[in-house]
C-alpha cells in the first residue's frame, strides 16, 4: 500500500450544488513539477480542488444539510503518486470527513471506478471511497 499524506483545505458549497474543498495551489503546482518534460500537461481551468459533489452527477436528497460546513478546514490524505488517464493527471485522495458529508447529504460514498487501471479500486481502510485532485490535463 502506498503511503498517504496529510493535507487540508476548505470547504466551499456554490450554487447548481457543487461542493468542493478548496486546496493550497502549490500542491498541484508541486506535483506538476515532478512530471517529466515529455509528459505534455495544462493546467487546469480551475483552482485546485477535491470536488464532494458533482452538480451534473449528485443532486443532494437531504437539502436541509446544505451549506452546513461552509468554511470548515477539512482534512484529507493523498497518495503521493500521479495517476494518469486518458485526458488527465491527478492524485487520489481519502477523507472520513468529506464521505461523511456526503452521506449526510444523502449520497453514496462508494468504491470508485478508477480509470488509469480501467478498473473499480478499494480504498484503504477506514476509507470507502477515493476523491482526487485534478493537476492538470494533456495539452
């Protein structure tokens, strides 16, 4: 098993239903640096983030729990290796807190469909689901 690392951010609801945890842009800054010079990689759009909920996937059935933690430093751990798919790179990510969440929201917290093995991945106990951050994506 690959060795997690402890980081924060915070959480931050907007409107649609989207929840993300706002994270420190020089982590993805940092991690981008590692790549190779070969490996052609934009950064993102937007700023670094763990998105909690998804507006086009996950519309909250407990609505009265939205916006509850507006602010909150959360913690989170992540795998220090880059992960690559087809369109981009990304570290995996664990928090009890943020599965909390989402399931005070109503919403599952899952095994994850993990596309650089093209497979279903099991996160380390007492995790139930990964999340990711997103470093950037093939120019």
């Amino acid at each position: 098993m690959t060795e997690l690392f402890k980081h924060s951010g915070v959480l931050h609801y907007s409107g649609a239903y989207r929840l993300v945890v706002d994270v420190d842009p020089e982590l993805s800054r940092y991690y981008r640096s590692l790549l190779p010079k070969s490996w052609p990689c934009a950064t993102q759009r937007y700023a670094t983030h763990i998105t909690v909920v998804r507006p086009e996937r996950d519309v909250p059935p407990n609505l009265a729990a939205w916006g509850k933690y507006e602010g909150e430093n959360v913690e989170f751990h992540y795998e220090p290796g880059v992960r690559q798919g087809k369109v981009f790179y990304w570290l995996r990510v664990c928090s009890t807190r943020l599965e909390d969440i989402r399931l005070e929201l109503g919403l599952p917290c899952q095994v994850s469909f993990d596309p650089s093995e093209a497979s279903y991945t099991t996160p380390p106990a007492p995790f139930r689901k990964y999340f990711h951050i997103t470093l950037g994506n093939y120019r």
